[in-house]
C-alpha cells in the first residue's frame, strides 16, 4: 500500500513539472575565454504555460546585464541602451524555439563578472532570469589536456588525444602536433559536454618503435583574435617510454692486427635496449660457421679481458638479453702470433735493416762524387778564361808603344 501511495505522489509531482512549467533558464555555472577573442554562451530558457503564445512572438528580443539580475545593459547589437561599446552581444540562438545562446564579441580581460539574461519581448513577456553564467578571460590559453601513457611496446598501436575548452564556436582554435610526421595519422573532431560547451578534440595514432623511445609528442594550441592576429601558443608534452629488444649489438677489440703472445687484450659488448641490457655472454667460435652448438662459452660480463696465447686465436662474439629478447654481435678476430714467430722473423728484419743503410750509404757517396766533379770543372773553366784575359791585355799594351815611337 505505501509503495503505490508513493508511486502516484511521484507521478502526480512529474505531472506537475510538465505541465506547470515555471520561469527558468540553463546555462553553464562558468566559461573561461581568451582575452579580446569571443565567448559563445549556451543558453535555454522555459516559461510558464501562460507565456508560451508570447514567446512566439519574441524574436531578437534578449539582452544581458552585467553583475546582477538589475545590473547595467551590456551592449547589445539588440539594444536601444547599451553600457558602452566596448563589448558587442548578438543573440544567435531562436528565441521562439526558447534558444538565447549569445556570443559575446570582443570580451575584454576586466569584464570579468556574472551575467544575466533578460528575455525582453515586445509583449508583457519580459523576466529576468535569476541563474546567471561566470564568464572569465585570460591573455594566453592555458595548456591542452593530454592523455598520458605508460610504457609502451615496440609494435603497439598509440593512441594520444589532446583536447582543448571552444569558448567560442565562431574563432576556433588552432591545435598542432609536433613533431610533424607524416606516417601518424591525425583526426580532430567537436565534441558538446552537457552543459552545451564545446570541446576539440585532436587524436595522433602511430604504431611505436624503438626510435619513439625517449621523444616527446607536443600538442599546442592557439585562438585567434577579434581583430585578427592569434595568441601565444601553450603546449603539452608527452614523453614516449617505449619498450624494445636489443638491437645494435656490438663486438670490439682494443687492439688491430696480430698480437704477441702475453700481452692483455679488451673485448667490449655494447647494445641499445630498453629496459637496458642486462646480461651479456662472451662466445668463441671454434667451427668458423658460427653455429649455435659449435660455439663455446666463455664469460657472462660486458668486457672480455684475456692475457692471451696461440690458444686464444679465434673468432667471438657476444650476446645481448633482456626480459623482451636477445641479440648476437657480428665476430670479430683475435689472431696470436707465438714468441718463435718473432725469432724467425727477426733475421730478416736484421737484413733490411742493413740492406736500407747500404742503400743509403751508396746515395750519400753518389752525391758527393757528382758535387766533387762539379766542382773540379769549375775550377777548370775559370783558369782557362784568366789565362785568355792575360793574353789579350798583354797584345794591347805592345800596340799602343808602337803607336806612341811614330813621328
């Protein structure tokens, strides 16, 4: 008995509400718009049963006031006593269909307050609606909301979405991804939350690799201006932590060449992987067609350090594992020359030693027996010309006596 007295008090209360409808108005409880940009305010109203017939004939009648229900006109491009001309107001919504959505043009940042709307029709329907909206600018857009992610791995699909607040839908911002690539693939859609704001959505979808690892997403956003022109861009980053194999694995040797035997040679093992390597495995190669049962293991450490002999000469490689997978290095050849190699060798290092210093003994004799000739005929020359010279100045002097006894 009590739940069916219960049912009908509810039935009678939401009859009530449908058919005696009072003076009420929807908007969001607060818009945040960018400074000297618009702000587009979503807005319904209801009237009572009485009034329906009143607000068919309430076209482009709306305005809004300023601080309080009684506060100042703003201007209105609808009004007849605007505040003052900083701020234009045009009601776009269908107030016959009870729709007083309004953009508000050139907001300035010390406008910041609630506003009212009024429904002004050219009929008795005129009220001033009671719930009002906060509407606060800012200079530079606050940064985009980006989803996060955790680890990923190598091959996965990643899916990231920026989103960004539309306070107004006629000057939409502007959203980017950076780094620009061309193998992602991006979507940006408009999304409506309830109170009827708008939303952007932007999506980014790439397939991660190890060259992800590390590198950081940038979505960054910027509205433009009234009167033209944009604000600063703000941005949000995610940076990528992807998961991968080994891969770039490495085998060196400190030295080149053949190696006496005694001394101390390095191998290193080096990989990139993530998480990092955490086993390396040294291996010789005693077939010389590394195959995996052929080959003999020797340390697991990322450095080989061997006082090698005749013994060590061969070919090895190194291992790279981690939880996500492993990889092998290309060989690389030590060759051990023995201590009776250099005993058979050096006499015929002796030999070219010798050889090279008769080499030069015989150049350096060579040059002086050409210098020395080159002198002698020198010599040879410059007598012959001091005799030719005395010859001649002694022929001139007998003709000039001769010349001086004639009368």
């Amino acid at each position: 008995m009590d739940v069916g007295l219960t049912l009908v008090s509810l039935f009678i209360a939401v009859m009530q509400g449908v058919f005696c409808k009072t003076w009420d108005v929807t908007l969001p409880q607060r818009i945040v718009g960018i400074s000297h940009s618009c702000i587009t305010v979503p807005c319904h109203f209801e009237v009572p049963n009485e009034h329906e017939a009143g607000v068919l004939q309430c076209t482009d009648s709306g305005v809004w006031r300023k601080g309080n229900m009684t506060g100042p006109f703003i201007n209105s491009l609808n009004s007849q006593s605007p505040l003052n001309n900083v701020v234009q107001v045009h009601v776009v919504g269908n107030l016959t269909q009870k729709n007083c959505t309004t953009v508000f043009y050139n907001f300035p940042k010390d406008y910041n307050n609630i506003y009212f709307f009024r429904l002004q029709c050219p009929n008795e329907v005129k009220y001033n609606f009671a719930k009002g909206v906060s509407i606060t600018v800012q200079t530079a857009p606050s940064a985009p909301l980006l989803t996060s992610v955790n680890q990923i791995s190598e091959g996965a699909q990643v899916r990231l979405q920026c989103s960004v607040p539309v306070p107004c839908s006629v000057l939409p911002p502007s959203l980017t991804w950076l780094p620009q690539d061309s193998s992602r693939q991006e979507e940006t859609e408009m999304l409506q939350n309830v109170d009827g704001q708008r939303i952007m959505m932007s999506a980014v979808t790439f397939t991660a690799s190890a060259d992800h690892h590390n590198q950081s997403i940038v979505c960054s956003v910027s509205y433009p201006l009234f009167e033209g022109g944009s604000t600063e861009s703000s941005a949000a980053t995610q940076r990528l932590n992807v998961l991968y194999a080994p891969r770039f694995t490495t085998a060196t040797l400190s030295t080149s060449g053949p190696v006496s035997e005694g001394r101390t040679v390095t191998f290193t093992c080096s990989s990139d992987a993530n998480p990092p390597v955490s086993h390396y495995t040294w291996y010789r190669d005693d077939s010389g067609n590394l195959s995996s049962s052929q080959l003999t293991r020797i340390r697991q450490a990322a450095t080989l350090v061997l006082q090698v002999s005749q013994t060590d000469s061969g070919v090895y490689l190194c291992e790279a594992q981690t939880s996500r997978g492993s990889q092998r290095s290309r060989p690389v050849s030590l060759d051990v020359k023995g201590s009776c190699e250099d005993l058979v060798l050096a006499p015929y290092v002796i030999c070219g030693v010798l050889l090279v210093l008769y080499i030069l003994t015989v150049v350096v004799d060579l040059y002086k027996y050409r210098s020395l000739s080159r002198r002698l005929k020198q010599i040879e020359l410059k007598g012959e010309n001091t005799y030719t010279d005395l010859k001649t100045l002694s022929a001139t002097s007998d003709y000039d006596q001769l010349q001086r006894q004639q009368p």
